[in-house]
C-alpha cells in the first residue's frame, strides 16, 4: 500500500524524515520515513488494525527485530517493561551515509559485538536504529565509541553519527525520557561531532528557545554567521573546548592556520575564542 492510498483513507495522514515526538499521533517506521496518524481520529480498531499492518511491514524489512520486546515498549504503546527493573541507557545510532550493498545484519551483529550484556539492537528504518546497553563498570567512553564508529564505517563504507544516552532506571518513565533523547538526538545530529551525549547538548539544545528572543544575541548572530567558516570556526573550537590542535584536526587543516584564523577573528570581532567566556558567548550567538 503506497502513501496516496492511505491518505485517501487519513487524509490527516503525513510523513516525516524524521521522528515527531507527539504522543497525539500514532507513528511507525514507512519507507525510509515515519508516517503518522491523528489518534484522535482513529478507533480502537482502526488502531489495532495499523499495528497489525505496519508491524507486519517493518518486521518484514528489519529481519523481525523489531517484534521485541523494547521495541513494542520503546516505540509503541506498550506499557509492559520490556526487561527486569535495572538501569540501561538507549544508544542511537543512524548511517547517514552507506553503499547499495550495504548489509543490516551484519552492520548489527558487528556493532553488538563491540559491547558487552547488550540487551538488543536493531533497526527502526534502513537508515536509523537503537542499541539497549544495561549499567556495567565497564561501560563503553564516547572516545571507544568514536572509535568503534570510525572502524564500522571503515569496513562498510559508511557515515555513521551516534548519542549515547544516560544510564537510567527502568520505571514507567523511562520511556518519556527516551523520547526526549530521541528529539535531542534528531534536533542536534548535524550541530554536533559524531558521537554525543547529553553534556555536549544541553547547553544549545535547552537554552536555543532563549536565545532566539534576545535582540543582542541576535545581532551578534547576525555578525558571526554572515560568513560560513566564520560559524565554522567558533563550533570547532567550543566542540574541541578550546583546544587549538584538536579543533584544527577537526577541521582537516594545519594548527598554524587554525591560529591565524583565531587571531584574525579577534581582530575583526573583538572576542578571543581562547578566552573560555568569550568562547561560550560566540558560541551561543551561532545556535
């Protein structure tokens, strides 16, 4: 069944590239995309027939994965815990980038093997998926997980970006605070390095809607991002911290010319971005 067809029947109905989280519409997985249905408009039996469709299509393509039991809770409405109560964290992962003979589940059954006591993993769309990872001492660093990305895309001829979620206790709420990592993963996949978590994040994730309302910090904006490698320079710098080297690595060109930028920059703009305050300030004026 095409997009045109459903929507003759939920003319409400529409798709998205990425995840809308929005508890008033029903979602799944659909070519690549995500369709959406108003639940308002919906009976229970119109409901339970789309779970039945959908999940009949999407365990199809991801190989049944997705029959699981953190997916039935994570992604619908399931409220049944999916596991004992512990701690576990949700690492997401999406290949922005990959060949046609690109193989799912042996990109999966690779990345598993990178952790220990993984719970599940799998793939939401062609293009998107979760990895369940329980609390353990020897929890995998952002650092192991770039290397760990870096070393799958090597071998796949892939482009792979990942957040790495917080540990948290498997309650009923779990799931609400998965959705708010999903919505920071998505809001932030092309703001930030390739491997992130929250504290990398929060500072222009929470503080955006602020900024926006603040004539100065809009006029600063308008100053810093006239110029795209003047924009690209101020986030190399606050995503290295600072750090000259690792922001000129970042940017693929020599620590002498990254120098002679920053130094032009504070000739032009009056901030040096090796002052940490004058960083952050130049930062936020970029969001």
């Amino acid at each position: 069944m095409n997009f045109n067809q459903i929507q003759s029947i939920y003319p409400s109905a529409f798709l998205t590239e990425d995840l809308k989280n929005d508890y008033t519409y029903l979602t799944f997985p659909y070519q690549n995309q995500w369709i959406h249905f108003d639940k308002k408009q919906l009976t229970a039996s119109e409901t339970k027939l789309l779970y039945l469709i959908f999940n009949k299509d999407t365990s199809v393509k991801n190989l049944g994965i997705p029959q699981s039991r953190w997916y039935r809770y994570l992604l619908e409405d399931n409220p049944s815990l999916p596991a004992e109560e512990g701690i576990y964290r949700v690492v997401q992962f999406k290949i922005q980038k990959k060949d046609t003979l690109f193989d799912k589940k042996l990109w999966l059954n690779s990345f598993k093997s990178f952790f220990k006591d993984v719970q599940e993993v799998f793939f939401i769309n062609d293009h998107y998926g979760l990895l369940i990872h329980p609390y353990s001492n020897s929890s995998e660093t952002q650092d192991e997980m770039i290397g760990v990305l870096q070393t799958l895309d090597d071998d796949f001829s892939t482009k792979t970006s990942s957040y790495i979620g917080q540990y948290w206790s498997l309650t009923l709420d779990f799931k609400r605070i998965f959705k708010e990592e999903q919505t920071i993963f998505f809001n932030q996949l092309q703001k930030s390095k390739q491997v992130f978590s929250l504290s990398d994040v929060a500072l222009s994730y929470y503080a955006s809607e602020a900024l926006s309302s603040s004539p100065i910090i809009q006029q600063l904006k308008k100053k810093l991002t006239s110029n795209p490698e003047i924009k690209e320079l101020v986030i190399a710098v606050w995503l290295n911290q600072g750090n000259i080297s690792l922001a000129a690595k970042y940017l693929y060109i020599h620590r002498n010319t990254l120098q002679y930028r920053v130094d032009r920059f504070f000739e032009e703009f009056g901030f040096s971005l090796k002052n940490r305050n004058d960083l952050l300030l130049c930062y936020l004026s970029t969001l």
